[in-house]
C-alpha cells in the first residue's frame, strides 16, 4: 500500500501514476476504503484524495509482489 503521486514514472509504465516510495508498505489487513484495481485508479486518477482512495492512499486487496527493481 502506499500515497498515490499523480506522475508517472518509466518504471511504472504504462500507468499515469506510481507510489510514493517512502510510503510504500506491506500489509495483512486494510479497510475497503483504500482498495481498487489498478485499472480503477488510472480511470479515476484525477478523484484520487477526495471520497476515492482519501488522502491518497491505495491498498489493492489482490496485490502481489512480482518483482524488486533496484535503486538505480
């Protein structure tokens, strides 16, 4: 889960929006309020922090971690 910038960034492609990384964390258990699909928050993006994932904040209940990209 993490804060939802509204940029994109190459190694989020092809979205229009990437995660904040210092506010990118695992988690077990979150409310229904901050879930969605990715699809969802880039059809939304310009919602996003209002009655739609408030304070900007995502946790996408089907996540999974498919891979680490390093520092660059």
């Amino acid at each position: 889960m993490g804060k939802v910038l509204k940029r994109s960034k190459r190694w989020n492609a092809p979205w229009s929006f990437h995660l904040a990384p210092k506010s990118i964390e695992f988690f077990a258990f979150a409310i229904e309020v901050c879930d969605a699909s990715i699809q969802y928050v880039e059809d939304h993006l310009d919602e996003v922090g209002g009655a739609f994932l408030p304070g900007s904040v995502w946790c996408p209940w089907g996540s999974r971690l498919l891979e680490e990209i390093p520092r660059p």
